[in-house]
C-alpha cells in the first residue's frame, strides 16, 4: 500500500484543525509520517483527550472520601469499603456506535467497560446500563431499542455478569442519536491491584488476547463528530465483540496479576494499540520500542497505520516483568489465547513504531496522552436563548384535568414511568449468585460474599431538568441517584458519570456543559461523594437535533449491615405509609407536564442540598434501627405515581393502600409535583411512636398518609385505582408497544 502524501488536508480529512497540525509539525520537528498523523489524530480526538472538557473536569472532586486513586489515574475509579477490599466501577458510553449498528455498538460498549474494570485487578460482578431513546411511535427507535437491549443481555449473559440495574427513557431528541452508557463494578482485594504503567527498562511488552483485525479503524474519530448520513457509511468503524473470548482474558488476566507476574496492563478500547501504548509509556515517564510485524493479525496486509489504529475487541497491553514472559505466555496459552512479545520498555519518553524494516513513527508519548501535552480548550460560552421562554412558563394558565384516574394510568403507562421488565428480562440478573435486589427496585443490592456487606449501585439523570436548568439538574442528578442508594440502605460512596452532550464548539452548548459540571462539583462536595472518573461523550447531535443534555450519575454506595437492605414495595397489611420531605407543587420538566400536556418547559424542582443530606441521614437512622419496612423515593410521575409503584413493585404480592394526601392548590399539581427530597416509607403499626419519636427530632418534615391493605389504591376517598389494572398498564405497556409494532 502506498501511503498518502501527509498535508494539511490529509489533516482535516483526519479530524484535526489547522493549528493542531501545525503543532504536531512543531513537536516533531518535521511533518509527520502517515502512521503518525493517524497516532495523533485518534489521540488528539474529544474521545481520547477531552481536549474540550478536560479543563472543567479537572473542577470536580476528585480525590478524598474512600477513594484509593484519584480521577483519572487509573482505568477505573477504586474505592475503599474494608476488610481489605476495594470496588473498581466506571460508566462509559458507546453512543455513535450503537446509531449505526446497535447490536454490536451496545456489546462491545458493554465488553469495553468489563475490561477497564478486570485490568485494575478486579473481578466484575455487577453490570448496569443508561438508555436513552427516541419515542416508541418511531420504527427506527424500535429498532435501535431493540438491537441495543439483545447487545447488553447476550454480551453480559454470556460474559457471565449480572445485569443489576439500569434507567431507559424515551424522547424524541434522542430519536437520531440515542444513549447507550454501560456501567461496571468489580471487587478487587487491595493487594491484587493492577495499574495502567510501563516502566523498567528491558521490561517485555505483549499483547494478549484477540487477534487485530480492521475492525474499528478511526473509531475514536467517529465519536468525536456529529451524526450525520454519512455514519452509515462508518459501519465498519464500529467494533465486533467476543464475550467467550473476553470470559477466558478475564480469567488469564486476573492469574498473571494474582502471580505477580507484570508490572502493567491496560485494556485496548478507544484507539487500540496507540493508546494502550502511549498512556502507559506516559504514566510510567518511559517509552517503548514497539514491532508491528509481532502483533497476531487475523487480516493479511494490514499497514502500520491500520494495526496502530484498530479497535478491535478483547485485546489487552501488558507489561511484564523481564524474566517471567514464559510464564505469562503459558498462562495464556492455557487460556487458548494469543500472547506474543511485541516490543520492550525503554528509558527515553519516545515510543517508537518499527514494520516491515521502517521506522513507522517516534514520538513523546506526553505529546498523545491524557493530561500530557494533548491540546486543551475552553470554549466560548453563552445562555441558551431558550431559557428565557421556559423560565416565563406560568403552570397556572393549564386547563385542569376532568379525572386524575385517567391521568395516572396515562402516566403509569408513559415508558419513561412504566416497568422496564421488557428490558431486564433480556437480561441474566442473577448469575453469579451476588445479586440480593435485582432491576426494578429503587437501587440494585449486591452481597459481598464472606462479609456481612453489600453494594448498593445505580444510575441517574433526568434530561429534561438539565435541559430547562443545567446547574440544578445536574445537582437533581446526583441526588437522586443517592437517594436511591440510601432507599435502599446504603451509604453513598462515590460516583461516576458519562456526560453526553451535544457539540462543545456551540456556545450555548458548551455554557450548558460547563453548568452542569458546576452543579455536579457542588452537589459531590456537600455529599462527600468524589468523582471517581466516567466518560465525556460530546457531539451528540443529529441533524434534526441535539440530545438533551443528559450527564448521567453512577452512584455506589455501602450496605455495611445485610439486615438493612430495604425495598421499595410495601410488605404487609395494615402497615403505616408516612412520606418523608415536603411538597411544593413543582411541575416544571415533569412526566406530567409532558406526558398529558405535551410540554417540557417551566423550571425544575428546586433542589436544597442541605434538606437532602438531612433527609439521607433521617433515613439511614430509621433504617439502622430497623423500622423501616419499605422505603421509594419520589421522583417522575410525582408522590401518586409513587404510590402507585410501592403497590404495584412486587407483582407476585401487589398490597394496596388507602392515604389521604392534602392538597396544597391543586390535585394535579400536588399528585403529580415532582419536588425533590422526599421518600414514601412504610412501618409496622407498633413502631409508629418510635418513627415518629425519631422523625419529630430530625430536621425533616414528615406527614402521615395512611394504611396498606387490600386490592387497591384509594386516595382521598374518591380516587379508586384497581391494582390488577394498574399492572398491566405498568408492566406491559412497552411490551405491547414492542409487539404490536414488530406484528403489525
């Protein structure tokens, strides 16, 4: 193949802006090879550098609490939680890939983020999901949605990881360009942790796994640019994945680092070779010297430029400790995988690419790698004009509804509110036997074996409130997603995100962005809940539109006693349902306003970072003492909607219930009010002065709503809900809307 004259064009035609090939020029002393451009162009790329976020990330906290290193030090987050162990977790999205070719884009999203969790050491055992869509009306949302829930459940399923948890919403703006954020959570003991470094002169370097084929190519590229029609013709950009193959380098990988046998391993994901290379080289302020006529090839010829580029899956970098390469080979050969010696650590910070007798590329592995000397931009900023209309939104001028029976089943029946079951059924929720509170409840619950410990995880973001106020949206974000944790008994640790916005080169975009970075920085702090790391995914934008801005929040937290492990549905007859926090008519961005009115406008709820800690702390208390039966937060749909699913969570024993819930100005406004900090719970009726000994002492308002019991909801003493009814407009809405379509 004969390469391309490397020119300024070449360049543009490769992503890169004028000045940043001029400064690779002035870096190398000279132009760059054809190999290089490509190095540098994947690197340089928002997908690997964050050139346009890396500076406001570098705003969040980002050590303290649990955590054991830093954002961004490692391949995933690693906190803390005793008895010698530690979690490893990470959010990472697979956007562009999942538009173009959903089954293998949600996959290989899923594979990637196993494998940035198994290299820190970690053995996975829990895997969550964030999904966005457009509207189900639409045949290629079916489609997308389709293709990327059977790629999660046949990559995890097969892996042999449980799916735990997961958020799906729907809404035109993600019609073009959906969402597909995959989350990992690993167990680790604090003596087996691996690092992403290279150091020690002499040291071997070897590539394990799967064989480099073209698949992938420029993939990083491709997620670093706005969806367009020219994506269809970047299917092969996307990755092809291999969950058996990923089974047995888990296992291979989890033996060399037990043995002691490397000094460091990094997964091949997002610009393949060139990254693993680079970052570890810069990390370990070392270089390599690097043959690509070692790398195992399942394509006859490839170019230096292709095998530095591929993304193909399941492939790892490792650096052994020089003497015990035979043992590492044997390890893998045991596990029928390739492991071959490609290159060596050497002292000087240049990596240097040989292929077929030529020098390919050298280069400062600091001028490609994350926090390096990668460019870094901040953008001009400005309002959304938007704003100015949502924020003038008066609710008081919408018609009120003839019935609130007919307005609640609307709701419960909206697929944002209804039970994702048609999801998570795809899904092995239970394997591996960790899994004590599967999908569907407030937080998923999964038991650390051999301790009296489990982990509460889940992952959040509500859209339209970041849409109508980035700032307090984000804060909404990271709230509720502890608020779930601590429904669910646990104590929030940690979190990571997976920031997906639209194009960071648009003011008031990049002014979005940076608010919503504010209000997560703000809301981590008063939590003590440090950004453990995650995933900038910018240009997600179709030409019809762009996305929401959608920064979703995994949240892990502690269970450190299993007997506090709490759920959402009510246990038992004749319980006592009391709702925690205080209500003030907020309908702005709410299920409601959209789903019956069809508006997303207004401002969202207010969010008192104070009252929510409280409220966590009022909880927790409750819970340690064990009075606590049940336990939902308030969220979309509003305090009936959550009624609603307290009764209808657990279908083998739905418990209605009869409450009396005051009306502040108006029904819909209060039922449907979408205020934050506030949370349903139930109790036996003999601990009644107990709770409200305990309650009355916090700084929390509480209010007494009524009684379990029965068949059915009854509010007010006119609105009266059939529970059988309730449940098959909540569990077999989006299973009806899926068939029916796939039918007719």
């Amino acid at each position: 193949m004969k390469e391309p004259e490397v020119n300024l064009q070449l360049a543009f035609e490769h992503g890169l802006t004028e000045e940043e090939y001029g400064w690779i020029c002035q870096r190398l002393g000279r132009t760059p090879t054809f190999t290089e451009l490509g190095i540098f162009s994947v690197m340089w790329s928002e997908h690997c550098s964050y050139k346009n976020s890396i500076a406001l990330l570098k705003t969040l906290p980002r050590s303290g609490g649990r955590l054991l290193v830093s954002a961004g030090e490692e391949n995933a987050g690693l906190v803390d939680i005793g008895d010698g162990l530690a979690i490893a977790f990470k959010i990472e999205s697979h956007n562009h890939p999942s538009a173009v070719e959903p089954y293998q884009g949600a996959a290989t999203g899923v594979g990637g983020i196993l494998r940035d969790i198994f290299t820190m050491g970690a053995r996975p055992i829990a895997s969550l999901n964030s999904l966005r869509f457009g509207t189900l009306d639409d045949a290629r949302t079916r489609y997308l949605f389709e293709g990327v829930v059977k790629g999660i459940g046949d990559y995890g399923n097969c892996f042999g990881v449980p799916t735990v948890a997961g958020e799906v919403y729907f809404d035109e703006c993600y019609k073009g360009n959906p969402l597909v954020n995959a989350m990992s959570i690993g167990l680790v003991d604090t003596k087996y942790v691996a690092s992403a470094t290279a150091k020690g002169k002499g040291n071997p370097v070897m590539i394990v796994g799967s064989a480099t084929g073209r698949d992938g190519i420029h993939g990083a590229t491709f997620a670093s640019e706005e969806i367009s029609e020219k994506s269809e013709a970047k299917r092969p950009s996307v990755q092809v994945g291999d969950p058996f193959t990923e089974k047995l380098l888990l296992e291979a990988t989890l033996e060399i680092i037990k043995q002691g046998l490397i000094v460091g391993i990094q997964d091949m994901g997002a610009a393949g070779i060139s990254c693993s290379t680079s970052e570890m080289s810069a990390k370990g302020e070392s270089g390599m010297i690097i043959d690509l006529n070692k790398v195992p090839l399942r394509e006859h010829g490839m170019s230096a430029y292709e095998i530095m580029l591929s993304e193909s899956q399941e492939r790892m970098l490792v650096v052994a400790k020089k003497g015990y390469e035979d043992k590492v080979k044997e390890i893998f050969e045991k596990w029928d995988l390739n492991c071959e010696i490609i290159g060596e650590v050497i002292d000087e910070e240049k990596l240097v690419i040989n292929y077929q007798g030529e020098k390919k590329a050298e280069i400062n592995p600091q001028e490609l790698a994350l926090g390096g000397n990668a460019p870094v931009y901040i953008r001009d900023t400005a309002e959304p004009k938007y704003l100015a209309e949502t924020r003038n939104f008066d609710p008081g001028k919408l018609p009120e509804p003839d019935s609130i029976i007919d307005v609640l089943e609307k709701i419960i029946s909206s697929p944002n509110i209804a039970s994702k079951k048609w999801v998570y059924e795809q899904y092995d929720s239970m394997v591996r036997t960790n899994t004590i509170v599967g999908p569907g409840s407030d937080a998923a619950v999964i038991y650390i074996k051999e301790t009296n410990k489990a982990l509460a995880a889940k992952t959040d973001c509500n859209g339209r409130y970041v849409y109508l106020d980035p700032k307090e949206g984000t804060k909404i974000a990271v709230a509720e997603s502890a608020r779930n944790v601590v429904c669910s008994g646990g104590i929030p640790l940690a979190i990571t995100n997976c920031l997906n916005f639209g194009n960071p080169y648009k003011p008031e975009m990049y002014w979005t962005f940076k608010k919503a970075i504010e209000g997560m920085g703000e809301a981590c702090r008063f939590f003590n809940t440090p950004v453990t790391g995650g995933n900038v995914s910018f240009y997600n934008e179709s030409p019809d539109t762009s996305v929401y801005p959608t920064p979703v929040i995994g949240m892990v937290g502690l269970i450190e006693n299993l007997e506090n492990i709490t759920t959402a549905e009510f246990k038992d007859e004749e319980d006592l349902i009391y709702v925690l926090g205080e209500d003030y008519e907020e309908i702005g961005g709410s299920e409601y306003l959209k789903t019956i009115h069809g508006l997303v406008t207004g401002v969202p709820p207010r969010l008192d970072l104070q009252t929510e800690k409280d409220l966590h702390s009022l909880l927790l208390e409750l819970i340690n003492e064990q009075i606590i039966c049940s336990a939902h937060d308030v969220s979309e749909g509003g305090i009936l909607t959550a009624l609603a699913e307290c009764c209808l969570i657990n279908p083998e024993k739905m418990i209605g219930a009869k409450v009396n819930i005051h009306i502040k100005t108006r029904e819909d406004f209060t039922f449907f009010s979408e205020s934050q900090s506030k949370i349903i719970v139930s109790i036996e009726p003999e601990n009644k002065e107990k709770f409200e000994e305990i309650a009355s002492r916090s700084f929390t308002p509480f209010q007494f709503l009524g009684v379990t019991g029965g068949s059915r909801l009854i509010v007010n003493d006119q609105d009266d809900f059939s529970l059988n009814h309730l449940a098959d407009l909540y569990y077999n809405s989006i299973s009806k809307r899926m068939t029916h379509a796939i039918g007719g």
